[in-house]
C-alpha cells in the first residue's frame, strides 16, 4: 500500500515531535512515525532548559507544562569534605523567565506535544510503525518504507523526508549520510536509589571518591545517578551486578548456631549452697549405684572441702584487708601483727590457689 504526504518523520522523540507540531500548525501534512507503542521509556533525556521553556511559553504549552510532575535544579556543586559545597553554577542568577532547568520525564513532555499536534487537521501520528528504508525517484529521497508491529508493510511517498530516528538512525545509514564519530574514553552507567519523601535537594552534584566519578541528580521521588566509569570496565561491573542479583534471588543458608561453650573457670560456689549440692550428688550416686555407693559420698566430700575452703578464703581476705591499720598502730609494740600477716598471707594465696 502506497500513501502520500507533504512530509513524513521518521521517529517521534522530542526533534520529531516539536517538528511535526509547528509543521501541522503551519498547514503543512506530516505524518510521524514511531516504531514503539507508546513513549514509556526511561532515562532518556528528562532536562528541559531555560530556553526550551520559553519555546514552549511561545507555543502556549508554558502551563500545561508547569502542571506536570517534574523537580527543578537551580544550582551545581562539588561537595568538599563530609559538611560543605562549592557552587560553581547557580541557575537562579540567570535573567530570563525560568531560571532553573526543570527535569521532567519525557513521556509525559511527548504526550503533552503529540495531544497538542493532534489538534491540528493536518497532522499525523503512526505509532507502532518503524521505517525500514528509503524510497528513491530520479536520485532523490521520495519517501520511506515502513513496517507495522503486525507485520504489514507499506510505503508512504513525500516532497520531505526527515530522520529523527535517534543515534542508530535507519534513514541515516540509508541515505548514506556517514556521522563524524569522536571516541569517548568512559562508559556511563545510569540507575536509581530512592530518595526521602522531605527531601528537597535541588543541586546536581558530582561525587568523586577513590577514582570513581558519579553524578547525583534529584528526580521526583528518586535520585537518577550517571556512574562514570573507565572504558572497558562495563563486563566486570555487570558481572559483579549480576553476581549480586543472583545472591539476592538465592541467599545463602544461615550457618548452625555454635553450641555454648563451657567456661574453663569452674563456678565459686557459696557454703550455704554445698548441702544441697551434695544432696542431689547423694540421690544421683543412689540413683545409679545404690544408696551406699562410697565414690559418691567421697565426691560430695571433696565439693564440700573445696566450697569450705573458698569461704575460708573469704573471710582471710576479708580479715586481711582490715588488718593493715591495725598492723601499723601495733607496730612501735613489738610488731606481732606484722608477723602474723605473713601466715595469712600465705594462707590466702593456699586457699586463692586450690579455688582456681
């Protein structure tokens, strides 16, 4: 199937978009075709410029724009340090009518152009149709073939045809235009972390830290980052992302708790507690070996001389420590006291000793 037209675009990104809006209002018929369904796809490019907006006040679009969700940028800074910033650009100083660059996603800055260009009689928007080549009369561009999401395939004749097909242009290569291509030494990662509901950050700021470079810059409900990296580290980086994702779908089993380990100190024990003690090792040494079974009541003997002894111990300590006083007052005596704190001394580390 053959059609005609006055001019046709190939894609309808924001170029094809706001060409094909003052074309129609013009009276020109355009016809835009758009290989996707709709205009949902993200991180594309979302600024939209001081000059941009007053092109958009010129096409009476300046408040229904406004009305979209979208949050503003009015500074840049480098932070220095953990508590400071130094501005290197601020937006607000500029003397135009909107002094700051306004980040809004770009489906909804497309649909607001493409309702406003469907308004106009002479305008045409084919979405779900991608151009798949270029007609040729005489040695010229006579229009474009094109293939729907259904697999049916037409033509369209035109006096114009215009690529706005993005990067990997089809009417660019198939017109034998060639771009001048400058190599470029990173690779930019882009992705999201969301961002407090209170926050109102309205400065792009690059972060540099142990030679990695990012860009932070506030969306609505998120931060979108550009990850700098060097040329060449993409295939690490996605295998250490897809190393991740991969231990988060299946975490690792939680080891087996240890069992508590015993203290190699054995417990003091209090004197008034040995007689119960020895009571219960008396009913457990009936229990297996009868009531007169002798090992049993010589282990409960030797627990109670070790509790008595670590009281005994107490008491010297304790006795010990009022001593010195009265050792120094006695001393002019004849110094007896003094004598006497030896033995206990000695008698305190016997008693410290068979404790331990």
């Amino acid at each position: 199937m053959t059609e005609r037209t006055t001019c046709v675009i190939a894609g309808g990104g924001p170029a094809g978009m706001v060409l094909g809006l003052l074309l129609a209002r013009a009276g020109v018929d355009v016809t835009v075709l758009e290989k996707h369904a709709d205009f949902l796809r993200d991180f594309r490019g979302d600024t939209v410029h001081p000059s941009t907006m007053d092109l958009l006040d010129e096409l009476g679009l300046g408040e229904k724009f406004a009305a979209l969700p979208q949050s503003t940028l009015t500074e840049i800074a480098f932070p220095v340090g953990t508590d400071d910033q130094v501005t290197i650009g601020d937006l607000r100083r500029l003397r135009v009518r909107h002094p700051y660059i306004a980040i809004t996603p770009q489906w909804d800055l497309l649909t607001l152009l493409a309702q406003s260009a469907e308004a106009e009689p002479t305008f045409t928007l084919r979405m779900r149709t991608e151009v798949t080549g270029l007609l040729r009369e005489a040695g010229r561009i006579s229009g474009v073939r094109y293939r729907t999401e259904d697999g049916d395939t037409g033509e369209i004749r035109a006096d114009l045809t215009v690529a706005c097909d993005g990067r990997h242009s089809t009417v660019r290569r198939e017109s034998g235009l060639r771009p001048r291509e400058f190599p470029v030494p990173i690779d930019a990662w882009w992705f999201r972390l969301p961002r407090d509901p209170g926050d109102e950050t309205s400065t792009l700021t690059p972060r540099m830290h142990n030679r990695r470079f990012a860009i932070v810059i506030p969306r609505e409900g998120y931060y979108q980052i550009a990850y700098i990296a060097k040329k060449g580290e993409d295939p690490a980086l996605r295998a250490g992302v897809d190393g991740r994702r991969q231990a988060s779908r299946h975490p690792a089993e939680p080891p087996a708790p240890l069992a508590p380990r015993r203290s190699a100190v054995p417990r003091r024990r209090r004197a008034r507690d040995v007689p119960a003690r020895r009571s219960r090792n008396q009913s457990r040494g009936a229990g297996r070996r009868g009531s007169g079974d002798v090992a049993g009541r010589a282990t409960a003997a030797r627990r109670c001389r070790h509790a008595d002894a670590g009281a005994g111990a107490r008491q010297t300590v304790a006795a010990h420590r009022r001593r010195p006083a009265v050792a120094a007052s006695a001393a002019p005596a004849g110094g007896r006291a003094g004598r006497r704190s030896g033995p206990s001394t000695r008698r305190t580390s016997r008693a410290g000793d068979a404790v331990r």
